[in-house]
C-alpha cells in the first residue's frame, strides 16, 4: 500500500526567502506526480504536475523535482510571497489503479 | 473554462439525516473522483468513475454511501444515514483520463450534529 509523508509539517519564513518543501512515498511503482495548494476552507489547486519520467517540472517561481528510484520529490519555491501561504499537498498516482494518494500536506506561512 | 463545481458549499445536518452532494466535472473529463478530507488530513480516496463506471470503490462505506454518475457526467455522492463521524470535506475532482492532471472542485463542507 503506497504511503505519502511531507516533511515539515509546518513551515514559517519571512518574506523572500527560498524554500524546499519535501514529500517522500514508499511505492516507487508511481505514474506521475502531483503538487497542489489549498487554502483555508477551499478546495484543491493543481500546482505541477510532474511524470515519471520526467526529473523535474517548472511553473514561474515553482520547481517540482522527482527522484523515483529514491521515493521522494521536492517543491522548491523561489523568493517567498506572503500570498504563498497555504497548506501544499503531493500525491503520487500508481501505474496500477491510478488513483491519487496523497500526503497530508505542509502548512506554510510567509510573514511580511 | 468552468472548473469543477460542487454544491452545496455547506452542510449542516442532524445525525441520521440523508445528505447528498453534486459534482459537475470539467467538460470532457471522463475520470471522476470523490475524496473525503478529515482536518489536518490529506483526501482520500472514496470512489473514482471512468465514464459511469465506477472502477474503484474499495474505500466507499457502502452500508451508509452511494454514488451514482448518469451518463457520464455529473454525479452525486449520497449519505444515508449520516453519522458524527461524517463530519468533513467533500471534494470532487475530475481529470481527462485516469494518468492526467486532476482538477478539484471547492468542496463541500458537511457538519453532523
């Protein structure tokens, strides 16, 4: 059964840094990846979409990278805005029955 | 372009009520999910359709829920009766296929009482 785990939990920084947000699974079997946002009391906002066989994937101040071999990928967010703030979820796809398993996220803050 | 739409955006019921939510996907999409999200939790999984058949619903309480999606569209996911531990987000979302990029909607947030 694949297992999804975000590292931190939580993240705090001031406005501007650059920052990693981790996401490791235990199935390396994966079809593609994905990275959402989700602010509070809303759904869920595609952020990249990153395939198997691709190493990494970039959107403007986003970069997604995936290791599959090793289970992991990473969300690297250049010059942190206070508008980034959010929860941000990855969930993995199984070449098997395709269905997204997700991590429970990390909770980011982005402080002025 | 419409993303995908759910309603009602709340719900507040009493414990043992029937509810029922609506999901219209984004136009063309033929996979269609419903995930349930607990707080401070990541979705999961309930039941995922290609066109109006259901391919996974291992993780459908099927005592309490159902879902239905007629002709391949929109759909409707069902609770009867409702228990305390009901009480989440419902989310929908739909993507091209079963390998492509899945788009949710904003979800419905039920409350039991």
């Amino acid at each position: 059964k694949q297992e999804v785990t975000q590292i931190p939990a939580a993240l705090s920084v001031p406005e501007g840094e650059n920052l990693v947000l981790n996401c490791s699974f235990t199935d390396s079997a994966i079809y593609n990846l994905q990275w959402f946002r989700q602010d509070p009391g809303k759904g869920l906002t595609s952020l990249l979409l990153i395939q198997s066989s691709q190493r990494e994937q970039t959107s403007g101040r986003l970069n997604a990278s995936l290791d599959k071999s090793s289970g992991r990928s990473t969300l690297y967010i250049a010059a942190s805005q206070p508008g980034d703030s959010a929860t941000y979820l990855c969930a993995v796809r199984g070449n098997d029955f395709q269905k997204l398993v997700f991590g429970t996220g990390t909770r980011l803050l982005v402080s002025p | 372009e419409a993303g995908v739409v759910q309603s009602p955006r709340y719900k507040i019921i009493e414990k043992k009520q029937p509810v029922a939510f609506w999901c219209n996907p984004i136009s063309g999409h033929n996979t269609l999910y419903w995930y349930l999200q607990n707080l401070g939790q990541g979705p999961e999984l309930l039941i995922r359709y290609e066109n109006e058949e259901a391919v996974d619903d291992s993780q459908l309480p099927k005592d309490r829920f159902s879902a239905e999606r007629l002709k391949g569209v929109d759909s409707t996911l069902k609770i009867q009766p409702a228990e305390l531990g009901d009480s989440a987000v419902y989310l929908c979302a739909s993507s091209l296929d079963r390998y492509t990029e899945a788009f949710f909607g904003q979800g419905t947030r039920l409350t039991v009482v």
